[in-house]
C-alpha cells in the first residue's frame, strides 16, 4: 500500500487523557496548600502565573511543572515540613506515572487508518524520557508508523518532521487539540489541521487561529475516518482530471 498521505497526529489529549491529571495534581496541590493554611485561590493564581512564566524556560513537561509547584510552595512556606515534602512527591509520582486512558475509538481509528494510503505519525512534545514511556504503555507503537518527540510545537519544527519522511504540505494532515502547538504550525505551512475539541485546555495552548479555512473541527476521531475518504477521493478526482 503506497502512503500518499503523511498524518500527523498529537499524542496528548489527542490520543490519550493528558490535562485532567495535571487538573489532578494541582487540585492535589491546593489540597496541601489548604492542609498548610495558605490562601487557596491566591496559590492557584501564584500557580497559574508562575506556570505561564517559567515555560519559555523550562519548556513543556510533567517535571518542569511539579518543580514549578515546589517553587509557588516555597514562595508561601519559608521551612516545608516533611510531611509536604513527601505530598510534594507523591502528586510528581502521580503525574508521572499516570494511567494511559486512550480517548474512545483511538484502537478503531487507528487500524483503519492502517489500511488506508496514509502514513502515521505520533507527534508529541516535551520530556522525552516521559512521552517515550507514555508512548510504550500506551500499547499503539504496532498501530502506527512512527513516533516522534520535539521540545515543543512549531511550523519550523513540523516542516522538518515532513522533510525528513518526505511529504510536502498538500499531502500533510495535522491532528491535535492544541490551536497553538498543533493548528497554527500546521496552517502556517498551508497544511490541512483537524482541531480535536477536548473539554480541558492548558490556558498556554490558546491562541487565535491564523488561517480558520484549513481547519475542520471534530469532536472525536471517529468522525475524522469519513472525512480522511473525502480528502482521499478529492486528490483521486483531482488527479483524474489532471490525466
Ligand atoms: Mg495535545
């Protein structure tokens, strides 16, 4: 089967549950800043900043934001007892070795796909070590065609991804959750995105959409399977007019 087509598509809250157990960890979080008799609204604010501000630095990641939150602790408590230390490190424990929950009919789609012209991609960012493990639980390496991990999401990066497979923008789908890490890089290269809409959103992934024609909205990959047809038989018409 010739893979016409590159599919790209982002592993996060896209093929897996991501954003409710960082919910979870900074619901746990604000739990212990409560139990510590802190002000719990100006914590999960302190938090929220300090999140959006250390990101350029540290770049995405389970780690980087559990130390963020040891950092917003020691910004309120001058000696953490070591009762809150060993809190502390349970909530990074949870969030690292969260359950890999596939979001519904992923298995479906993907050995659909797999009969399909399409080339698959896993693309995800952040830690490596973390999105690896992720990956490997996630039982869907045999479903896929590749797998790839960038320290974060941009036009620049997803040219690269398409070079070295050897596709160009009219043949490239983008699939992901996020308009600022998965949209937007894909639209700014003129490449068709499918924006998956999921109930939770990192606020740092909202951004406006650049180029609203090439996005299609969908609320599961279910509904992305008929759409990939059309695209498929669209290029074949196009083609056929051609000859
Ligand atoms: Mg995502």
């Amino acid at each position: 089967l010739e893979k016409t087509y590159l599919l790209v598509l982002d592993a996060d809250d896209t093929l897996w549950e991501s954003a409710v157990f960082f919910r979870r960890a900074e619901e746990d979080f604000l739990a212990l800043a409560e139990a510590l008799g802190l002000p719990a609204e100006l914590v999960r604010e302190t938090v929220r900043r300090r999140d959006m501000e250390r990101l350029p630095v540290t770049g995405y990641g389970a780690v980087p934001y559990t130390d963020t939150l040891e950092a917003v602790l020691r910004e309120f408590v001058n000696d953490i007892p070591e009762w809150v230390r060993r809190s502390l490190a349970d909530i990074r424990m949870c969030l690292l070795n969260h359950p890999i929950l596939l979001l519904p009919g992923v298995n479906e789609f993907l050995k659909s796909v797999s009969g399909m012209p399409f080339f698959t991609v896993v693309y995800t960012m952040g830690e490596e070590i973390h999105q690896l493990d992720k990956f490997r639980r996630s039982g869907l390496k045999g479903l896929v065609d590749a797998f790839e991990i960038v320290s974060d999401k941009t036009s620049e990066k997803l040219r690269r991804l398409m070079n070295s497979l050897g596709y160009t923008m009219d043949r490239t789908i983008v699939v992901g959750n996020s308009p600022r890490s998965d949209v937007n890089p894909a639209t700014g290269l003129g490449c068709r995105a499918f924006l998956l809409r999921r109930p939770y959103m990192w606020e740092a992934e909202l951004e406006e959409f650049e180029n609203p024609e090439l996005i299609t909205e969908i609320g599961d990959l279910a509904e992305l399977l008929p759409l990939l047809t059309d695209l498929q038989n669209e290029h074949v018409s196009s083609n056929e007019n051609l000859a």
